[in-house]
C-alpha cells in the first residue's frame, strides 16, 4: 500500500477517537482531560492528512501544516496531563515556545535551504522536547503506591520517553 493512502485511513481512524473522546466529554463535564485527548486525536490526524496530501502533492504549506498538527498534538497531550493533575485548563509556556520555533525553523529551512531535511530535524527535536517534559511531569506529580495508578503512569513515562529517544536518534541521523 502506498504512504498516503495508509496516512489517510489512520487519519479516519483517530478522527474517529477524536468524535468518540468529545462525545464522552459532553456527556459527562466531570471526566477531566477527556476533551484534550479529544483535541490530541484531532490534532494527529489533521497532521497525518496534511503528511499524505503533502506525500501526493508536494506543497509546502502542507508541510507546515502537518508539522505543527504533529508537534500540536503532543502539546495537547501535555494540557491533558495538565488538567488531569491541576483540575484546570492552561496553557503550557514551553509548548506554546517550541510551537513558534518550529514554524520559524520551517521558514528558515525554506528559506535558506529549500530543503525539508532541517524542517523534519527541527520537528524531531521539537517533539522531542515535548514528550520529555510530559514524561518528568509525570514522573513528578504520580502518586506511587495508589493502587491501579503506578502501571498506567509508568507506562506512559516509558512510552513519551522512548519516543523522545527516537525522534533525538531520528533527527542527528
């Protein structure tokens, strides 16, 4: 199967969660979070469409967008966090940051390079970023011993953790 087609249909998918995340949401106000891991499925699969328009059609703008859905989503992933330890919606300082140098670090390898090589290694790093401070934010704030949280919280440590050694590996490769 060809990229974009594969990029499309998981595109559907997380759509999919997206829909079922709000609706859960709107039924029930006091199930915290939910909406942000709503916003975050949202969010991945309006990057991974731009990715597969961008795959088909070779737009920069497409490029752009896709690379800040990406790094959107895992910036929403961290207010989820947020609001399900605080029991508040905020905006998260770094998150905004690392937003505004990955549009500008698109510019810049546009500009100067015309490549998408320092775009994708600016959005790595970026992600990067993103995903390890939700993993010490997680790792700070869990309650070890409360039965039923520590695999779950671990998990997820482990997980944002792993990915960010990836996309580190990923863009010095």
């Amino acid at each position: 199967m060809e990229t974009h087609i594969l990029l499309i249909t998981g595109s559907i998918l997380l759509f999919c969660g997206c829909l079922g995340m709000l609706i859960v949401r709107l039924s029930n106000p006091f199930l915290k979070g939910v909406g942000c891991l709503g916003a975050t499925f949202a969010a991945g699969a309006l990057g991974a469409s731009a990715f597969a328009l961008d795959i088909a059609l070779v737009n920069a703008s497409l490029t752009l967008a896709g690379d800040t859905l990406i790094l959107l989503a895992f910036v929403l992933l961290h207010v989820c966090f947020l609001e399900l330890n605080e029991g508040k919606l905020r905006l998260p300082k770094l998150g905004t940051a690392l937003l505004i140098v990955q549009g500008l670090a698109f510019f810049i390898s546009r500009i100067l390079h015309d490549t998408r090589r320092l775009s994708a290694m600016a959005l790595g790093m970026l992600v990067a970023i993103q995903a390890c401070q939700s993993a010490v934010f997680l790792k700070r704030t869990h309650q070890s011993g409360k039965m039923g949280k520590d695999a779950p919280a671990w998990y997820s440590i482990a997980i944002l953790t792993a990915f960010a050694a990836y996309n580190i590996f990923r863009s010095g490769w």
